[in-house]
C-alpha cells in the first residue's frame, strides 16, 4: 500500500518544477527557495492542505538548547 497518494506526488512534481524555475516561494516570508527538501516540504503541505493520502509531519525532538554562559 502506497504512503503518499498520485495527487500528493503530482503536488510535490509542481513545487519541484517551480524551484527549478526559481519561481518557487516559501510561505509568509516569500523568499525564493533553493532547496530540494524545501521544495518537497512545499509540496507534501500544500496536498496535505488539500487532503490528499500523506503521512502526517514529523514531531520535533525536544532536545536541550546549548547556551553560553559567563
């Protein structure tokens, strides 16, 4: 059983195109994105926001902050 649905594969080819165009531009910012995981990540949320078949995000691990101190 496929992970991701067509449409989702469909949404990640797009955002690839655009990239390689340079016309691809990531969210509030609106800076130009470079690179291939951005792109991906563009991709699988913008058929994620449209309901197609992809497995939900990744938790971020909690781990400890390095601080300076004096």
């Amino acid at each position: 059983m496929p992970k991701y649905s067509k449409r989702a594969s469909k949404k990640v080819e797009k955002a690839m195109r655009e990239r390689k165009k340079g016309t691809l531009r990531s969210g509030r910012s609106g800076k130009k994105v470079r690179s291939k995981k951005q792109a991906i990540a563009i991709g699988l949320a913008q058929a994620r926001r449209e309901g197609a078949k992809v497995p939900p995000k990744r938790k971020k691990s909690g781990g400890k902050r390095k601080t300076s101190r004096k």
